[in-house]
C-alpha cells in the first residue's frame, strides 16, 4: 500500500484517481477547495470508499496552503505526490464556451495571466515545498499537465494564461526533478490528452470534441505512475487520448 496525496479531488482526474486508488488498497489524502465540485455542485468524492482522507479547505493559489497542509498531514509519510489541482483560466470562467476568447493576444488581460500563474505555476510549487519534508527516498512527485503547455507543440497560438501558466508549472517539475535526484526522489510532467471532464469548456463541449472517458486516462495515468523511476526522472509525458502507450512529450 503507498501513501498518495493528490491536489484539486473534486471532479474530473482528480475524483477518478481517488476512486482508483483507493480501490486497488492505497491511501489517499485529497485536497479539495470544498467537496462539491465547482461546475456541478455534487459532492462525489465524500462517496468513495477505502483509505481516503478529505482535506477541505485546501486552495493552491493561496500562500497559507502549506501552513494548512502541514497541520492537516501531521506525520504522514507521503510515496507519491500529484499536482493535480489546475484552472484554464485561473478565477470565475466566462461562458464555458468562451473560456479561450478571453486568452487571445488582443483580449487577454494581465489580471487573467496573474490568475493563472497563482493556480496552475505558484500551486505546485507551494505545495511541494511543504510537504518534501514527508517524502523520502523513492517517493514520486507528478504534475498533471496538457499538451497546450509545451513550447514545441504551440503552433497555433492563443490561450496566453492556460498555455504560459503551464509551461511555467512544467519547468518547475522539471527543476524539483532535478533538484531532489540526490534525495532519490523523482518526478514527471504527465499530460492527461484530451478528457471528459467539467474541466476547461465543460463535460458536455470535451465529450463532443472526441474528449477520451476519464477512467481510461486515469488507468494510464496510474500506469505512469507506478512506472516512474528515478531513471526517467525529469520527463514530460503524454497520455494520448486515442488510449494508445504514453510516450514522452516534446518540451
């Protein structure tokens, strides 16, 4: 059995991997806001069964958030790390379907780029500070990230907070992998594909866009998890939405 905490538990990813996890016997700390997702209002995550412990009130763009993580941990000892928790737009979303107008070069406004970074850039980074101290040797640390954050693959343009704040969070996974390799500690971007979930424009727009179901992800996800060595440590991964293996991902 290992010991998971997992950011951001309230729907899509998040809510899946808890409900994974914990069937197959692991111990899950999840983080949410509340336990109500904030697109449905249904608290799903309060009905899954086994090991998990809900820690609410848990905001990764707020400073305090290692303070109130350390407190709720206490002396856990934590395995595997994942940064999930992360906004397409960083505050209170437009019309779901206009999510993106708002992050074109000519509308995109430096209060919706500084949202984003809060979330997406600053979350993982306050979190992993906090908690390093509950990880040891052979513990794992992964972000859960999106192809439209590589540098490489942007060529189409646009979505300027989503895009830049995600690049921003691959480089600092990036930088922890290679800063905890002598602590024997690794870690991995994982980009999930395309998924159905009330995540960015919404369950309903994801599905229609040929959006993967979120079960499948989350069983590849895991798969890369448990995969992850400090031999691979450092890399971006993509998990493609046509459920084929997941192959690294240019930066």
């Amino acid at each position: 059995m290992l010991c998971y905490l997992i950011t951001g538990c309230s729907s899509g990813i998040g809510l899946e991997m808890v409900k994974q996890l914990a069937a197959r016997g692991d111990k899950v700390f999840a983080t949410v806001r509340s336990k109500s997702s904030s697109k449905t209002g249904n608290d799903l995550l309060s009905q899954i069964s086994g090991d998990v412990t809900i820690l609410e009130g848990i905001d990764v763009a707020s400073d305090t958030v290692g303070a109130m993580l350390m407190a709720a941990l206490g002396d856990a000892k934590l395995d595997v790390v994942v940064h999930n928790a992360g906004s397409a737009h960083g505050a209170d979303a437009p019309e779901l379907d206009k999510i993106f107008d708002e992050q074109k070069l000519e509308t995109i406004t430096m209060d919706r780029m500084r949202a984003a970074f809060e979330v997406n850039t600053l979350g993982p980074l306050r979190v992993q500070q906090a908690v390093l101290p509950l990880m040891s040797e052979g513990g794992k640390v992964a972000l859960i990230s999106t192809g439209i954050g590589s540098i490489a693959d942007n060529t189409s343009g646009g979505r300027y907070a989503y895009r830049t704040s995600k690049a921003g969070a691959n480089m600092v996974t990036r930088s922890i992998a290679m800063d905890l390799k002598s602590k024997g500690i690794a870690a991995q971007c994982i980009a999930p594909g395309f998924v159905q979930t009330e995540f960015g424009p919404g369950l309903e727009l994801m599905t229609k866009y040929g959006a993967a179901p979120v079960d499948r992800s989350v069983k590849t996800i895991i798969g890369v998890l448990d995969a992850m060595s400090m031999e691979r440590t450092g890399e971006f991964v993509m998990v493609p939405t046509d459920g084929s293996e997941p192959k690294p991902f240019p930066w």
